[in-house]
C-alpha cells in the first residue's frame, strides 16, 4: 500500500513538470522583415528611432530577438508595441565578441598556438591548455606551464554568450493565435546620429544683396545602416543630463526637396522630408533646407573697443585697428526671408568679376526664429582701419558713495581706402556710472555699458571721432 501511494506521488510530480510551460522558442527578427524606418534627429546627438516589422507570433508567449541593432542604443529608452500584443519583459545583451572576452571565456579549453620559426620560416602549431587569462596568459604546453606565449591564438568555436552586436530579446504575449503581427520598436541612439546646418550665401558685389541657402546635413558615425528612412530633424536643443560627442561623417551627398518646419511641443521646430532618406554606415548626407532667397543686408564696418582705457592712463602710441566686417539682415519676408533659421555656419561668398567666386568669410548664426535680428561676422578689413589714442586724463576724488571720478578724452582716427564712402560703428563698452561730457560726433545708447557712433568715411579719405568720458566708480 505504502509502495503504491509512493509511486502515485512520483507519478503525479512527474507529470506536473511535463505539464509546466517550456520557454518559448526565440523568433529571431532579421532586416528583411522590417516594412518601415522613421528616424528624428536632434542637433545634439541623439536620434530617436522607429522601426516596423511584420513578424508571425504563435498564440501565448513569445520571445523576439533583434541582432541588427546598431551599438550606441540606450537600452534604457527600449519601446515595442504592436496590436494585440502584451509585453512581459526586455532583456539587452551587450556581451559584444571582443579578443579578451574570447580569450577568458576559454579559460581551461584548449587551444592551437600558431607562430613562426625564425630560423625555417615554417608554421608550427601547437595544443594548449588556457590555465589563467587573469593578469596576463597563463598556459599548459606538454608538461610545461608558459606564461605569455609567442605566437597567435587560434579557436575553434564563439561562446553563444559572445555577440558581435548586440542582443535585444522582448518577451511578448499575443492575442488572437497564429498570425503576421505589425510591431514597432523604438528607441533612442547617442553619439551616432546628428544633423547640422550649413548655410551658403553669395553676396553681390555692391553689399546690399545675398542669395541664401539652407542645407541640412545628417552624420551617421556608425557602422550601422539605417537603410531608407522617412526622416524629420528637430531644431532647437531639448533637456538632457548627459551630452554626447559631435560624431564624424565622412562622405556628402546631395537631393533635393526642401519641407516646410512645423512646431513642436510648442518649444522646437521639426522638418520633415517627402523623401526617404538612405542613411548608409559613415556617412554624411545632406539635402537643401531651405531654398535659394535674395536678402536685403546690410555691410558694417565696426570698431570695439575696451571698458579698461576709461579708468586708466595709456602712454602707448596710437593702436591700429582693422574694422571686423559683418553682415546685418533681419529675418522678415520684407528683407526676404521670414523663415525659421536653425543655427549653423554659414560661408559668404563673392560674385568677382569673370564669374569667379571668392570667400569673404564664414559666420555662425544662432538659432533665429522669425522676426530676428542676423549679425554674421566675417572678418577683418584690409583697407578699412582705425588708429586710437587717449589725449587728457584726469583722476579726482569722488563724492559719496564713490571714491574715485575719472576724466578721460579720446580721438579715434578712421581709414578708408576704398574706392567708396562706407559707415563705421565705433562701439565703446563704458564701466561704472559713466557721462559722455563732450563729443564732436552724436552717440548711440545701445545699453547701460555701451555706445556707438555712426561715422562716415570718405573714399580714399578719413575722418577724426573725438569724445570725453567721465566715470564714476
């Protein structure tokens, strides 16, 4: 009786383990079934991925391996849905196939030691047994134990555990039996990804004219192929705690169609393209942005100078000064714009005569949204210059509260030897509290610490800008 309650009990574990739920098969997802990209890339770094494949599910439980996906992922932004489908877990497997992962994972294995013999020149191959990988090689040969060995390290197999990508296994339960699923994953890269401006503009020669040019240029830094993908790139910088290096792309190539940007979250401006974009491994692509638009601008020729030489005497002689050359334009559809302009560089260009074209420079604009003001800096005149010099100085003490008043006079001497009569800024940051007590040319008040004067230069001719200061500090 006993004997045959025993073998029951036995009988029923038996078989309430065969009963028990076995893991479920992995369905590994290849490229081939992916039926849709859409990438978003933000300017600093980071892209936001989606991606679409039509997998065949079996009814209850089911574990999907991806091994396509691209090195710099953030497993921590992992998404996958899909109708009729619940998920139950995500595991992200990062054990990447590397020489010293291989190396420890055949500690105790053996292996062959290839080498070459100095003296015969023939290979010579020999079994050993890996004893230690820990701090340095520690090898059996025979009965010899070697340590660090000449000679290559050949192996006969990969541990599973050892990928060359990595590993994302999503454990999902669907609905409805055997049947294609549509399923999304979604996740963020960094570091990999980022996309750019590049402005072109071609001033014409009298200075009152450019025609301008957006090109939006996206960098693949990695060895991953995004393939075609319905692309959109954010402007504007959203928060993020950590920061990613600006990757390197290295071969550009050019399409057309520029789209119309849209608001984002009320904050960002998104563009999105007509075209599939073809984001192929190392690469640099880029496409027009914004089309070709004359601009109405306007050249300066400015001169800055230093809040120190107004509480201080200066015996030096006369500096000289080349004016800095820029670009003004406001952002209108007056002046022929009036379009959000994402920062970038942007390299100005000279029609010259023959229909040569020369560089004047390249400038950097910020983010300009609609109704901005375009300050692009070119760089310094050759023939356009100013000689400063301070002519009285005077320090008295100050009433209370302050200590010390200074008087101080200047005259700054402005060039010009160009064929035509230009404008030049002199701009003048001013310390403590400060009164212009004479002047032969009226000032500007730009803010509480700076002037400007709006002097006119002759052709081949100069002009003399003379002004007293006096501070209080």
């Amino acid at each position: 009786m006993i004997h045959r309650l025993l073998f029951s009990l036995a009988f029923a574990a038996a078989a309430g383990v065969g009963a028990r739920e076995q893991p479920p098969r992995p369905i590994d997802v290849t490229e081939a079934q992916r039926t849709g990209s859409e990438v978003t890339v933000y300017a600093d770094g980071r892209a936001l991925v989606r991606e679409r494949f039509e997998i065949l599910l079996q009814g209850g439980t089911s574990r999907i391996v991806f091994r396509h996906l691209p090195r710099k992922l953030d497993p921590d932004s992992i998404l996958l849905s899909g109708e009729g489908i619940e998920t139950l877990g995500i595991t992200y497997d990062r054990h990447l196939l590397t020489p010293r992962r291989l190396l420890q994972a055949h500690v105790g294995d053996l292996v062959r030691i290839l080498r070459i013999d100095p003296a015969t020149g023939e290979e010579i191959s020999q079994a050993a047994e890996i004893l230690s990988a820990t701090d340095g090689l520690v090898v059996r040969i025979g009965d010899r134990i070697v340590t660090d060995p000449q000679g290559q390290l050949v192996y006969s197999r990969v541990p599973d555990d050892l990928h060359r990508r990595p590993v994302l296994e999503v454990l999902v339960r669907g609905t409805g039996g055997s049947r294609p699923h549509a399923v999304d994953l979604v996740y963020l890269t960094r570091g990999l990804l980022r996309w750019h401006m590049e402005y072109s503009a071609r001033l014409h020669p009298d200075g009152t004219r450019l025609d301008l040019t957006g090109w939006a240029v996206v960098d693949n830094d990695g060895p991953h192929d995004f393939g075609p993908v319905a692309l959109a790139l954010v402007a504007g910088r959203v928060n993020d705690a950590e920061s990613s290096p600006p990757p390197r792309g290295a071969r550009a190539l050019a399409a057309a169609a520029p789209p119309p940007p849209e608001r984002l979250g009320g904050a960002y401006r998104i563009y999105r393209f007509d075209r599939p974009w073809r984001i192929t491994p190392h690469s640099t692509r880029r496409r027009p942005l914004i089309a070709p638009r004359p601009v109405r601008v306007t050249r300066r020729y400015v001169f800055s100078g230093g809040a120190h030489g107004y509480t201080t005497r200066i015996d030096h002689a006369p500096a000289r000064q080349h004016a800095l050359v820029r670009v003004d334009f406001p952002n209108t559809a007056e002046a022929g714009l009036g379009v959000p302009l994402p920062a970038g560089r942007v390299h100005v260009y000279e029609q010259a005569g023959g229909g040569s074209i020369r560089l004047l420079g390249v400038g950097r604009l910020s983010n300009v949204p609609e109704g901005g003001e375009v300050q692009l800096r070119l760089g310094r005149a050759f023939d356009v210059w100013a000689e400063r010099r301070q002519t009285d100085y005077r320090v008295e003490e100050a009433p209370v509260p302050r200590r010390r008043q200074y008087t101080s006079r200047h005259e700054v001497r402005l060039h010009n030897a160009l064929d035509t009569p230009v404008t030049a800024w002199v701009e003048e940051p001013l310390p403590g509290q400060w009164t212009i007590t004479g002047e032969n040319t009226p000032h500007e008040r730009l803010d509480a610490a700076r002037v400007r004067w709006s002097v006119e230069i002759p052709a081949r001719g100069e002009r003399l800008l003379t002004y007293t200061v006096r501070v209080l500090q």
